[in-house]
C-alpha cells in the first residue's frame, strides 16, 4: 500500500465515528430488536402500583391550583405543602401522573440547572458558583426527601461517567482531580476498568453531581406523598384556558372550573396556556431502548460495579445506565423536530433510529451481541433556546410558570417549583434574583422558519462529530449570539 493510500484511507477513517468504523452486523441489530414492546419501560414496570385519581366533578375552590401532573407539577405541591401544611392545593392532570416526560426519561437525576457548567458559564458567569451551590443543595434536598418519605424510586447517588469515544474528544475531559477526588480522570486503562466498552478512550466521572431513578416510581411516589398530606388529584382533567378574576384566578377545564388565589403551569411541553410562552419551547423526540435483565454472568463481563449514568461527549450523544434490576437503558443521539410544535404519539415510531441505537449499543458492547431488547419508547423534550428552564409571572403575579428544561428536569423540576412558589408570594429570594431567574430566552420564530433552523443546526452537529469536533459558520454564529450547545 501506497503512502498517497496510506493518506487517503486515514482521512476517510477521521470523517466518520466509531459506530460507523465498528458497526455490527444487520443480523445482529435485527435479533436484539426482535420482538420489543413500543411501550415505556417505566410505565409498564408500574403497571400494578398506578393509583387512579377521580377527574374533576363541577366547580371547586382552591388556595393553589398547579396544572400538570409531571415533576415540576408534582414537586411544586409538594413544596407547596411543606411550606404550608393546611393549604388546599388542587392538580390538574389531564391524562394520568407521570405519563409523559416523567414517566419515559433516562432517570438522570443531575444536580446542574443549567444544562451544565458550560452552558451556565456562557450565559451567567457571575452566578455560575451561586448556581453550582445550589444545584448541589436540590440534589442533596431531593435524597433527604426520598428518605424522608420513604419513597421507593431506587434511588442511588452514583454519579455520572463522561467518556470520550473519538481521540480530539479526550482534551475535553482531561485535566487535575479536584481536591476532595470527587470528580476525577479516568485514562483508556481506568475507564475501560470501570466499564468494559472497545469504544472507551478516557473518561471523566463526577462523582457527586448526578443519581439514578425509577422515573414512573418517582412520579407515583410524589403523588402518594402529596395526596397523603392533602393534595387532591384529578386526572382525566383537560385544562382549557386561566382567566383573570379580580384578586383569584379561574381555570377552566373541561370537567368543571378550580378558583383558587393563586395557579402555577407545569405544562412544559405542551402548548402554553399563556400567548406569551407559545414560541418559547418546542417538543424534540428523544429515542431510547431497553434490554432484558442481563444477568450475574453478562454483568461481570462488563464490570459497571459502581453503576454510574454513562454519556459519552459526542454533538449526538448517547446516555446509557443500569436499572435496579439489571438492564441497560440506552437513548439519545438523534434529537428529532417535527414541523408545527405538535406532540404526537405516531411520532414516537421510528424504525430507523431503534435501528442506529441498537447498531450503536453493540459497537459500545459487542461482548452483548445476542442480548434483546424488550422495550423501545421515545417521548417529546420541552427544549428552549437556552437549553434548561425558564421562570415567570403572568396575571398580576397571581399566576407562576416554569418550561423549557431540555431534557434535565428530572432534577431541576424540584428546584422550580421553590422558585415559583416564591415569585406567586412575592417573595425577594436568592432563587428570585438570580438573573437566571429574571432572563428570557429568544423564542423560537415561526414555521417554517422554526424547522429549516433546527435541521439546519442538527445537520451541523452531525458534521462536527465527522470533523474531529470542528464547529462550521452556522454553529459558530449561533455560540456568538449564545444560541449554541454542543451536547
């Protein structure tokens, strides 16, 4: 072989990525997908715990009413409770708790409200430290509360594991150990102890900063704890409109109205209630699959003793972790928009992506070639431009309002329901000055403006993750008008 070949064949080789260098065979990704439930694997494991909650009967006052019956509408009354134990508080669901975002997420509890520290730091570098505190105090807060209620959600703190799969991606993550060895460097050796993927090039894990969960049980559990402290449920419930009426509010919905003093909206992804927030976020699908129980034996074969949340530092990512009984969750990469903001369940069927997650899944683990996969689900992400969640009043303060978390508000939701529950009481906090807090993002413009924007933008991040990491025009511009995100 020529050395000119030699060239030709390296320069090919550094235009594609390790999934496609290494790629499985099709007999291979077809029987780990044979015969996969298109269900939630979350809500199907909580089928025989779900407790109903009668819909609403005609018209019923309230000191507060949260719409919304996912984590940031959960944890708000529960908050709201603990705060002011007595309150009559009323939610709203209007399907069943936990059946959207909450109940099909990765289990991903992360102490970070800003959609990590770089995002934070390009955004609000003067709070980035007050942020990173109290990241950390609402992780710690929601483990105290686990515990406290005795909330069975398998619960484990084992931080989170970022692993470079590509060569120009081990610079990211390298560096010195923090002081107290909570957040340490792992080379290809140490990394590939920890977890035994070929993929593995170094890794960096933070021990401190993220846990894993149960997603369905958390949102049953905080349904349980909140109803037993006098909460009252209503799903089934479809809230049309809020209306202003004089010092309260009246939210309308289609079985009867809820006056109460004051309301908060933990709608999140689906069509704001408020004109204001209608071009705020937009649903982008995320695509995950399940395996079976793997076993004591297929276990050791991986090592994972420490059963830390796995993302590697890919544009497209994937994020992977252990359940309490043994499978892999394995999702992420493709981030996909339909045109028209529309939440839609024949969206969640995509033949093509289970098939690149599963191909992707045996390049990490070829050493699990023969295991299946027993469930495949996707579920919409309330993403705004910021990337993690916004806040605000609307009504004269007698309304609060959180959305936008991007795919982190398994942890963060928490952490929104204190902010709103602090602006609805007027309330100067160290959560309400916070200029993340007070900011908005930039909507999203109008179709089809909306949907060349953000194919344009995934098209681009595809090609930085085949260019060594090298951002093109479009990814720069939008980083200089602090529009840009690389994971």
């Amino acid at each position: 072989m020529t050395a000119t070949t030699i060239d030709a064949s390296e320069r090919r080789a550094a235009r594609t990525t390790v999934f496609e260098r290494s790629q499985p065979s099709p007999a291979a990704i077809a029987h780990s997908l044979g015969g996969t439930s298109a269900a939630p694997f979350w809500l199907d494991d909580v089928r025989d715990r779900r407790v109903d909650h009668a819909p609403l009967q005609g018209d019923v006052d309230a000191d507060l009413v949260i719409v919304g019956g996912g984590y940031t509408g959960l944890w708000t009354a529960l908050r709201a409770i603990e705060r002011q134990p007595g309150i009559r508080v009323v939610l709203l669901e209007a399907e069943t708790v936990g059946w959207a975002a909450s109940g099909r997420n990765g289990g991903f509890c992360e102490a970070s409200l800003t959609h990590g520290d770089e995002n934070g730091r390009s955004r609000w570098p003067d709070e980035m430290d007050t942020l990173t505190r109290l990241g950390l105090q609402n992780l710690d807060d929601i483990e105290a509360t686990v515990r406290r209620y005795r909330m069975d959600v398998d619960f484990e703190r084992t931080g989170i594991l970022s692993v470079a799969v590509e060569p120009h991606q081990v610079p990211w993550i390298a560096g010195p150990d923090d002081e107290d060895g909570h957040d340490v460097f792992l080379d290809e050796s140490a990394v590939r102890s920890e977890i035994a993927s070929p993929t593995y090039l170094a890794g960096r894990w933070d021990r401190r900063t993220n846990a894993i969960l149960h997603p369905a049980k958390l949102a049953l559990e905080l349904a349980r704890v909140i109803v037993e402290a006098g909460v009252v449920v209503h799903e089934h419930t479809a809230v049309r409109r809020v209306d202003d009426a004089g010092s309260r509010v009246e939210v309308v919905t289609d079985r009867g109205v809820v006056r109460a003093d004051r309301a908060v909206l933990a709608t999140n992804v689906f069509r704001s209630l408020l004109r204001r927030n209608r071009f705020m976020t937009v649903p982008v699908y995320d695509y995950v699959l399940m395996t079976e129980p793997l076993g004591d034996e297929r276990l050791a074969e991986l090592g994972w003793r420490n059963r830390q949340g796995v993302s590697d530092l890919a544009n497209q990512f994937h994020y992977y972790r252990l359940s309490a009984d043994g499978r892999i969750l394995f999702g992420g990469y493709e981030a996909v928009y339909h045109a028209g903001r529309r939440v839609r369940a024949e969206y969640e069927e995509r033949p093509a992506t289970f098939e690149r997650l599963a191909s992707h899944f045996l390049t990490t683990f070829p050493q699990l070639e023969g295991v299946r996969f027993t469930h495949r689900w996707a579920g919409a992400i309330d993403a705004s431009t910021r990337f993690c969640a916004f806040y605000g009043r609307a009504r004269d303060g007698k309304v609060a309002y959180a959305s936008g978390f991007t795919g982190l508000g398994v942890g963060a939701a928490r952490f929104a329901g204190d902010v709103m529950l602090d602006l609805l009481d007027g309330q100067e906090t160290e959560r309400t000055l916070l200029a993340m807090v007070e900011d908005r993002p930039w909507p999203f413009p109008p179709e089809p403006a909306a949907s060349i924007g953000i194919n344009l933008t995934r098209w681009s991040l595809d090609r930085a993750d085949h260019r060594q990491g090298r951002r093109n025009l479009l990814l720069k511009t939008l980083d200089g008008l602090g529009l840009g995100f690389d994971s």
